[in-house]
C-alpha cells in the first residue's frame, strides 16, 4: 500500500487523454446501440444525433470549465458537492457509479453478442465471466498502463471507422457491388424505405433514449484531471474536439451505413456495422468489423472500470463513501474501487445467463436515466460556479463556456426532456422507475449514514488566477 493513501499519480499525460476523449465517442452505444435507434427512427436518426450531440458538446464545456478550475479525481461529483451541497454531491457521485455500473454491464453484453458471430454455441456468460476478470487485472495496473492500453484501442477503433467511412463513401461513389451482396447501396435507402422520417416525429422522440445511451461515460474526460499532468492544456484539447467526434463518429458512419443497405433491414442481432458490410458480400468484412466492434467493447469497459473507481476514489474523500475505496496501491491505483466493480460486473454473468435476449435494451434505458442525470447536476454545478464567480468577484475561468448562458438553460431543458420521454415509451419506462428509486435510496442513506465531514461542502483549489476585491477598496471607491 502507498503510504501516503490518498494520493493518485499523475501518469496521463495530452496523449493518453486526446485518444481516451477519442475512444469515448466509439463504444458499445455506436457499434451495437445504434441498431436500436434505427430501427426506432429511420434515417431520421442522424437528426437525433446531430441534436443531442450539441447538448453533449454544451455539458462537456460546462464540465471542461470546472474541471480546468478544480482538476480533481472525483470530478463532478465534487464539484457538486462545492457548489450544491453535499446532498447533491452524494447523490451525483453515487449515480455516477451507478450508470457506469450499469453501462458497463451492458458492455459485456455487447462484448458477448460479438463473441456469438464467432462461435455460436458457447454460452454468452462465459465471455462476460472471461473479460471481467482480464480488465479487472488491467486496472490494478498502474494508471499509465491503462492509458497505453485506451490509447491503443482507439487507434483501432478510430482507424477502423475512418476505413469503414472511405469504404462506404467508396462503394456509393463508384456504384461498387459485390457479387453475392444482397443489397443495393446508394444514397436513395436515406429516403425510399418510409422515407426520411419513416416513423414520424414518435420514431424520432424515441430514438433519443438510445441515443443518449450511445454518448454515455464520454463525461469521464473530466475524470481524469485528477491523474492529468497538465489539466489546464489537455482537458480543452479534449473537450473542444467533441463536436468534429460526434459528425464523424455517428452522424457521418450512420448516414453511410443507411446508403448501404436500407435502414429497415438492419435486424440487431448483431452490430449493424458487421451485418452490414457482411451482407454486401465483401470476403471477411464482417469477421474483421467484429474484431474491431469486440475491441470498442473492450475499451469501453475498461474506462467504466476507471471512471467509476476514480469518482467513487472521491466519494471516499469526502466522506460520502466507506474509507476503504479512499485506499490506494503503490502503483498509485484506487484498488477497493476496481475490486467494487468487478463484483457488479458479476451481476452481468447472472443476467446474461438468465435473460440474454431482454437485458441489453433494459438496461441501457436505466444507464440512459442515471447519464442524464449526471449531466444535469454537471450543468446545476456549472450554474452555480458562474453564479459565484459574478457574485465575488472572482478572475474569470481560463476555459469559458460559449454562449452563456441561453446555451446552458436550453441544454439543461433538453436534459429534463429526455427524461421525460424514458417515461412515455413502454420499453423505456422501466428506467424512471428505477431512477426515481435509486435517487430515494440515494437520499434516504445520506440522511441515515453520512456524518462528520461527509455534510461539509467539498474544499477545492482553484487553480484559476483567483483576485478578490478587498472589502475596504470597495468602500474607499
């Protein structure tokens, strides 16, 4: 144990964030997520994609922003703490947690999807029960071990959709077809399917829970400011790339995936990127996208098991959490947390072997609830910061949100929407459910178990130029 025991290294340096910020937008809710959303709202999918991802790239600012003033390992859910109260930190790094538990779990049931292309009669628990354990060693590495391995996994997940786009972009162009293909591609399976918006306003509306799913854990960039060596340059760097992510990685890859073959054919049995280059015909297309599509699994769970652990490594110093999690190893590694997360991910084996066919889309619309969630308490903080900085007088941030704030409130309104729209539709519903339940639980155990310092709002340094006005200057003016 290190002796010092409450210590993280700063062992991520530009490199390790940028592809790790990277990495966050190609994950289970692209590869795998996406199929839903189609199938919910057509080709009018892009649209929901384009328009939650400006609410995204508003809530990474935000976060940017605070996590550039206070570049702390519990993130956000001390920054709430700080600026709304240690309720409301609880209650936000709790949640936290909570969807990375949650999405984390759904991964591995996307990792067991994947592994079912190639061998179909191996049960899907037993991959789930194989990669736990691998990444859980990973993590009891050293943080730079970890951002290597991020770092290399969205070389190939990048490099792989960035193939697949000039594939794609290659066979509508040129009117290529392979022989044995089943479809023809060409940019009129955007519109003679339904047309664009097949399903209706509805179809679109729907489309968002799945969607947000897919932009879930990209907040963790604000994780690591805590382990950054220059928060201050590498936080912005990666924030600011959000929006080019989001019209590459989503809007770009779905809209060239739906001119090749036609949106209502794609099924979900597996990732639409491997049935849909399989079925052009192209020799090994689909075994090689499945190899990528488990490597975006992989990287995926992986960041749930750092995320979760570094905020709950906050919780901890707070107060907010058993001192335990707050315990770190040599190497500099919050070991309790990593160990916590295994044993969740556990709950991913019994599902998996109990309702394989049921649990992704179910759990996804709970991680949807707690991400949300999550934001929303990002955007409060964010609010009340900006309040607090007006109100003493305080230098202004180095990383300053845009359009403030109409930007901020309109985001925050499309937040609670989404919300909303969990509760209208049936096979979603059951995520408010369990969210409401989950922020009552929250409440109840901090009115019963947290004492001492765990009802102190979080002491951050702020490590903008902070001036204060002196009182008696005031006067004399």
């Amino acid at each position: 144990m290190n002796p010092k025991g409450s210590v993280l290294n700063r062992g991520l340096n530009a490199r390790h964030i940028r592809f790790m910020a990277l990495g966050s937008a190609i994950g289970t809710g692209l590869f795998y997520g996406s199929s839903s959303a189609i199938q919910k709202a057509g080709p009018a999918v892009l649209l929901a994609y384009i328009i939650a991802g400006a609410a995204v790239f508003m809530v990474m600012r935000a976060l940017g922003e605070l996590a550039v003033r206070h570049p702390v390992s519990g993130s956000f859910g001390q920054y709430a703490s700080r600026y709304l109260g240690p309720l409301a930190g609880f209650i936000t790094g709790w949640t936290y947690v909570f969807e990375m538990a949650i999405v984390a779990i759904a991964d591995v049931t996307a990792f067991s999807i994947y592994m079912g292309f190639w061998f179909h009669d191996v049960p899907r628990w037993i991959w789930v029960l194989a990669i736990i354990f691998f990444l859980a060693a990973i993590n009891l590495l050293s943080v730079k071990v970890f951002g290597e391995l991020e770092f290399w996994f969205s070389i190939v997940k990048v490099g792989a959709i960035i193939a697949m786009i000039a594939g794609g972009v290659a066979i509508i162009v040129f009117g290529f077809h392979v022989d044995g293909g089943e479809s023809v591609p060409g940019l009129n399976n955007l519109v003679n399917h339904g047309g664009f918006m097949p399903n209706g306003w509805t179809g679109l509306l729907a489309a968002f829970a799945v969607v947000m799913f897919a932009f879930g854990g990209i907040e963790t960039i604000g994780v690591t400011a805590g382990e950054a060596e220059n928060p201050g340059k590498s936080i912005p760097a990666a924030v600011n790339t959000v929006p080019v992510r989001i019209l590459l990685f989503y809007v770009l890859t779905i809209g060239v995936l739906m001119t090749l073959i036609p949106w209502n054919e794609i099924t979900g049995e597996t990732s639409p990127f491997v049935q849909i280059f399989d079925s052009l015909g192209i020799p090994l297309a689909g075994h090689i996208l499945n190899a990528v599509v488990i490597t975006a699994a992989l990287s995926a769970i992986n960041s749930d098991i750092f995320g979760s652990g570094r905020v709950l490594f906050g919780l901890a110093q707070q107060g907010h959490a058993p001192a335990v999690f707050g315990r770190i190893s040599r190497s500099g590694v919050p070991w309790m947390t990593v160990v916590l997360m295994t044993g969740v991910l556990l709950v991913g084996v019994v599902l998996n072997a109990t309702i394989p066919e049921d649990v992704f889309l179910v759990i996804a619309s709970i991680a949807t609830f707690a991400t949300v969630w999550v934001w929303i308490m990002i955007l409060a903080s964010h609010v009340a910061m900006k309040r607090e900085i007006s109100r003493k007088a305080i230098a202004p941030s180095n990383f300053p949100v845009p359009f403030w704030p109409l930007a901020s409130i309109l985001t925050a309104v499309f937040m609670a929407g989404v919300i909303v729209l969990l509760g209208i539709y049936p096979d979603t519903r059951v995520a408010l459910y369990v969210g409401a339940s989950w922020l009552v639980l929250l409440t109840l155990a901090f009115k019963l178990w947290v004492r001492g310092k765990g009802l102190e709002r979080a002491d951050l340094v702020d490590t903008s130029n902070v001036v204060h006005v002196p009182d008696d200057a005031l006067s004399a003016r």
